[in-house]
C-alpha cells in the first residue's frame, strides 16, 4: 500500500518475510548445492537435538528455568506482534484518511480553478474591456452609419434634417423601450432562479460531502478506538506479567538484603567497632596519632580544652563588643557636636541676610525720596511752561 503519492510505505509484518522466505526456499530446492547445504543443516541440527536429550546431560540443566525462559519470550513475542498489528492497522486507518482528504482537497482546488476559468471566460473577454472600442479591428463594419434616422443624435441643426417639435417615431420608440425593459426584468429574474438554484445546489452538495465525511471520521475513529483498547488490554497484561516477575525479583533481594544485615549486625557485635574505649582510635605506631576509621570520641581533657577555649572566645567577643559600643558613642558625640555647630553657623548666615536686606531696603527709600525731589524740581522749576490745544491749533492753517 502507498500513501499520498508513493513516498511512505506501510511497514510490512515480520511474519509476511518470514513465509516469503520459507516460500523462496522451496523454490530453490532443485539446485545440488542447495540441496546439500540443507541436508547438513539438517544433520547438525539432528546432532544438536541429540546432544541436548542426553540423559546423561539432562541432570546438568534447569528444564523449569528453560521452560519459563521459552514461555516469557513468546508471550513477549506475542505481546509485540500484537502491538505492532494495533499500530499497522491504525496507520491503515490514517492513511486512508489522509488520502480520502488529500482528494477532498484536489477536487475542491480543481473545481475553484473551473470557477475561476468560467468567470475569466465570461465576464473577463478582450471584448469587455473599457478601450475595447479603440482597437477594435471591424469597428468600419461594426460602426453606425452616418444617418440612422431621425432620432439620430448625430445630426446637427445646419443638416436640416430635423426640426423642432417633430416627433415621427414615438410610438416605435416607446414600444422598443417597454420591450426592452420587459427583457431586461425577464433576464434579471432567470439570473436570480439560476443564482438560488445554483447556491442550493452546492450547499446541498457541501452538505452531503461533510455527512459523509463525519461518517467516514466516525468509523474510523471507532475502528482506532478499538484498536486502542485492545493494545491497552495487551499492554496491560504484559505490563501485569512483568510486575509480578519484578515483584518476585524484589522479594528474593529483600531475602538476601535482610540476611547480609543480620550478618552485618553480628559481625559488628562481636566486634570492637562499636565499643566506646577512646583507645581504640589511637594508632598502635605512633599512639600520638588518631585513627579516623577508628575514632570514638575525645577525651575529657580534651573535651574540657574546647569548653576553655569557647569560654576565652566569649569573653573576647564581649570585650570587643563593649569596644565596639565605646567607639560608636564617641563617634555619635563627635557628629552632634557638628551637627549643633553647623545649626549655629547657619543662624549667624540668616541673621546676617536680614540685616543686609534691611539695609538694602533703606537704601532703596532713601534713593526714592531723592528721585521724587528731583522731578518735582524739574518739573516746577526747570520746565514750568507745559503745552496746551493752542500749540497743536497753529498746524494746517494754510495751503502751504
């Protein structure tokens, strides 16, 4: 089987080549070498059978063991031949579905392109185009006369040809326009049935194609949720043998793991190991040297050396910590006393602002009074005449 143009093929089942192969075989049992061959295959094989039935070998082998082997292989085999039967035919099923929407997917492409080529064809023509009229090779043979009657809106008033008020085809020209108007209703109205019909068409097309879809989806997702199941069910078994195999194997561990801690425990009593004596960590060399495989503890002497050893650290912390606290004291009293001294230059510098501004600010009255005085005497005594409307009056009495 091919799946979507040829390039995946479906794996074929391990049994399928193993008859391939029986069936080859028989077909070249008529060549002398082969023929040989298989015959001393067979002797070998007779001899290895024999071997393995000698009775007096039989004693030597663990037939349950073999037996359980066998049985554990095949239900492996079984299981797997299983599984990979569930996972064929789910691939089948894919496969068939991919395919049967690739086709969807064609037909759906082909008939948009039939659309799109009907539409170019009909509605898109050389002859629709908006400057068709200018290059059109028969527009001498297809073009109007110069005079086509007395409607013709090309006639002009220095020709004579018509006159004002006549009217001779009124009647033919009312009908022709009821008549084409009656066309153009009768048109519009086919135009529409066939638009509806069509658009019903394909809906009702559109609708059947996704029921048999939705059909097809629904049986092949019933047919993989079985074979889920069952490859659930064989999973499930043999995920059920190997527990109890691994159940088995942890209890024979636990067996053996509790008699090599009881041993443990024994050999350990009777040892020296857990005993308390201090001595025994002391090296039979250099009895000045410890033992740290065997070391069980200090010594109270030496025990009694840290305790005095903690004691000196604790109260050197202490000493250092009431240094510490005396440092920082001092180090505070030295800042408030910045501190104090900076908020007392800064009273000194505000004081000294103000008085610099009241200052200033007499200055500036004292130079105020005197400017006032000035323009008083300017304008009292240095320029006392002012100007009046008998100034402005001796303008633009004359001509000149």
């Amino acid at each position: 089987l091919v799946a979507l143009g040829g390039d995946s093929q479906v794996q074929r089942h391990p049994s399928v080549s193993r008859r391939s192969t029986s069936a080859m075989s028989t077909a070249i049992l008529g060549d002398p070498r082969e023929e040989k061959a298989l015959s001393m295959r067979r002797e070998r094989e007779a001899e290895r059978l024999k071997r393995i039935k000698d009775p007096a070998t039989c004693g030597q082998t663990d037939f349950y063991a073999i037996e359980s082997q066998i049985a554990d292989k095949q239900a492996t085999k079984a299981a797997d031949a299983q599984r990979e039967n569930a996972y064929d035919q789910e691939r089948l099923m894919l496969d068939q579905q991919l395919m049967y929407l690739e086709q969807e997917r064609v037909r759906a492409e082909r008939q948009k392109l039939k659309e799109v080529n009907e539409f170019r064809a009909t509605q898109q023509g050389k002859e629709r185009s908006r400057d068709f009229d200018l290059n059109d090779p028969n527009f001498l043979l297809t073009s109007q006369p110069m005079r086509v009657g007395d409607d013709d809106p090309r006639l002009s008033v220095s020709g004579l040809q018509k006159f004002h008020g006549e009217d001779l085809s009124h009647a033919h020209r009312i009908k022709a326009q009821r008549d084409e108007i009656r066309q153009w209703s009768d048109e519009m109205a086919a135009e529409k049935a066939a638009a509806k019909a069509q658009e019903q068409a394909d809906e009702a097309a559109y609708a059947n194609s996704m029921m048999q879809i939705d059909a097809m989806k629904t049986q092949l997702e019933n047919a993989a949720q079985n074979a889920r199941k069952q490859s659930a069910m064989a999973q499930a078994e043999y995920h059920k043998a190997q527990a109890a195999a691994k159940k088995e194997r942890e209890r024979a561990q636990q067996i053996a793991e509790l008699q090599q801690n009881v041993e443990e425990i024994q050999a350990n009593l009777a040892g020296s190991t857990l005993t308390e004596d201090p001595s025994v960590g002391r090296s039979y060399i250099a009895p000045n040297r410890l033992r740290p495989d065997h070391y069980k503890g200090m010594s109270p002497e030496e025990q009694q050396a840290v305790l005095n050893e903690q004691a000196y650290q604790r109260n050197y912390n202490a000493a250092s910590r009431d240094l510490e606290k005396a440092e920082q004291a001092k180090t505070d009293a030295e800042m408030e006393a910045l501190r104090q001294t900076r908020c007392n230059t800064e009273a000194l510098v505000a004081q000294k602002r103000a008085e610099m501004r009241q200052s200033l600010l007499e200055q500036n009255r004292a130079l105020a009074k005197e400017q006032a005085s000035t323009q008083a005497f300017l304008d009292t005594k240095v320029y006392p005449n002012a100007i009046d409307e008998d100034f402005f009056s001796q303008f633009n009495t004359t001509s000149r």
